[in-house]
C-alpha cells in the first residue's frame, strides 16, 4: 500500500474546508519516524490555523500537532516496527504535515515510546493535553505542595487534566465554570472548591482564600485575565495558556492598571522540547491506576472531521475531542 487517507486544508475557512483525500504514504529519511496513526486529539490551535489566523502556515496542509500509533518504519532505528509511540508540537501540522491522516512522518527527538497499554482513544487524547497540563504547572507556575491553585476555565480538557495532576501532587485546587452542572465533574477530577464564572470571580475567590490564590492557570485568555490577575496574592503567579475565550488580544491595555502589585503573569507555549519532557509514561501509568482520569469528550473518526471541528468550535464536547483513524 502506497496511498493513505488524510485530511487536506487549501484554504482557511469553516469546518467545511476539511477534505478527505488520498495521498502517498510519506517516505522517512534517517532521524525521521513514521507512525501508522492510530488517534489524534483536537486542539483550538488547529480551528485557529483552520480559521486563517496562523499566517506561517502555508496551504494546502495536513493539520494535527499531535498523534498516537505504531512505529512502521524507523531508518535510523531509534524504535523498533510495531512501537506504541506518541508525539506532538515541533511544527507538525504547521511547518509539515501532521496527524490528521493515516500515517505521519515526524523526527524521532519528538517522540515518546509508551509501553503501557490503554485504549487508543485514551492515548489519543493525551499527548498535547498531558504536556500542557504539566508544562503550565511546573515549568511556567512552578505548583509546589500545598500551595492555592486556580484554574480558570476548569471544564476544558487541559483544566480537568490540570486539576487532576495538581490534586495529585499535593495543591488545593479550585475551579471555574460557567454551568452549575459541571460541579460533579470537576470535583471527579480532583477540583476542591469550584467557582461559577460570572465573569468577576475575583471577590468570591478572595472569600474562600483571604489575600488571594498562589497560582492561577488561566485557560479562557484574555476576556478574563484582568479578572484573573485580580485572585492571585501578591508574590503570586498568573500564566495564561488558553484562550478558549477566542480574543487574541486586549483592547486596551494599560499594564499598571491590569496588573496588580507584585503578581507575575507569565504565559505557556509548549514545543517539542517540552513535549519531551513531559512524563508521559508515568502519567499513563496513573491514568492505569485509575490516580489520572483523562476527560475524552466526543470521539469522531477521520471521515467525521468537519463535525469533529465544529463539535470543538461550538464548545460541545465536555472533555477532549478525539479521531481514530
């Protein structure tokens, strides 16, 4: 077999402009893998590029930043032909052709092997989930045991795997959502005190934590980060990873006004490095001991993804979107 079927973008656009087309299986060189694509999660980074607001990417483009799968070839032998293998970021999907297909073709230093075994849906939706998750707390809030964590924006797959992670290693953890009915999944995940986002939540967080919240992961962006900044203590962290919200940008920003004294706002950007260092065998291993619960919203299959974007940009799916292939 020479051909695969993959999911080709050749302009921006809505959800329709996702095609379904036969394409040749890609050839690795030495220090490239390819991965026989067995799941990919969506992520809004991709609707963004969708949507024409990724000017670096240049159509047409296979899109996806992540994938799950087996190892079939592997020139420079960094992996053996039938690994179970995850990888994301370092451009895939961007500066070359990504999961949303069959077969990818990445360079070994952006992949992990997984030796455990769990459902391809699960592993689907974890790498780029997972590594954000980890990223945000350790690397940009630096959470230490014991400390106040406040994750706006807390029903998102990133904020339930956050919260899950952050319980875990020893933080009390609160959360917003804008619905009621969430209360139940969130604290399923580890969510100790959970806020109703009104949009100024600043004063009922400062209710239950007097002086304010050590670390804030601000998952909504910018309509909210004002706000956001607001909850954290002096000496405290703010760092904005998402932006679910769908506004890039302040209208007006006036630092000295937005930011309060001696809070930090700092931000998460993930790339293949960090991808790298995520321990994602070791939080598959929890996920297994039932310590790590993956929050899989809807699962689609290649055929269905324009519904797949459009369940992700209507904001249908109550944890993460996964394809099979």
């Amino acid at each position: 077999m020479t051909m695969m079927k993959a999911v080709v973008i050749r302009k921006p656009g809505g959800p329709e402009v996702l095609k379904v087309e036969r394409r040749p299986i890609p050839k690795p060189r030495s220090g490239e893998v390819l991965i026989r694509v067995k799941a990919f999660g969506l992520n809004r980074s991709e609707m963004f590029t969708r949507q024409g607001h990724s000017p670096s990417v240049k159509f047409p483009r296979i899109l996806g930043i992540e994938a799950v799968g087996v190892v079939e070839k592997a020139p420079g032998d960094e992996f053996r032909k039938g690994d179970i293998v995850a990888t994301a970021m370092g451009g895939m999907g961007r500066q070359f052709d990504g999961g949303y297909a069959e077969y990818t073709c990445v360079p070994a230093t952006q992949v992990q092997l997984i030796k455990a075994t769990i459902p391809w849906e699960t592993l689907g939706a974890s790498p780029e989930m997972l590594q954000t998750a980890w990223g945000s707390l350790f690397k940009s809030l630096r959470l230490a045991k014991g400390e106040r964590l406040l994750i706006r924006g807390g029903t998102t797959s990133v904020g339930l795997a956050a919260a899950a992670i952050a319980k875990g290693h020893g933080a009390f953890v609160a959360a917003t959502t804008r619905k009621s009915d969430r209360d139940k999944l969130l604290r399923a995940s580890g969510v100790d005190q959970v806020f109703i986002d009104t949009g100024s939540i600043a004063d009922q967080v400062r209710e239950v934590c007097p002086g304010g919240v050590d670390k804030v992961l601000e998952l909504v962006g910018t309509t909210t980060l004002s706000d956001s900044l607001r909850c954290a203590r002096q000496r405290g962290i703010v760092c904005m990873t998402g932006m679910v919200g769908n506004q890039w940008s302040f209208d007006n920003f006036s630092p000295m006004d937005v930011i309060p004294t001696a809070v930090s706002l700092t931000t998460y950007d993930g790339g293949s490095e960090d991808f790298m260092l995520t321990p994602l065998e070791d939080l598959v291993e929890q996920i297994i001991a039932g310590a790590l619960h993956v929050h899989v919203g809807r699962i689609f299959h290649l055929d269905e993804i324009a519904e797949a974007h459009r369940c992700m940009e209507e904001n249908k799916a109550s944890g993460k979107i996964v394809v099979l292939t």
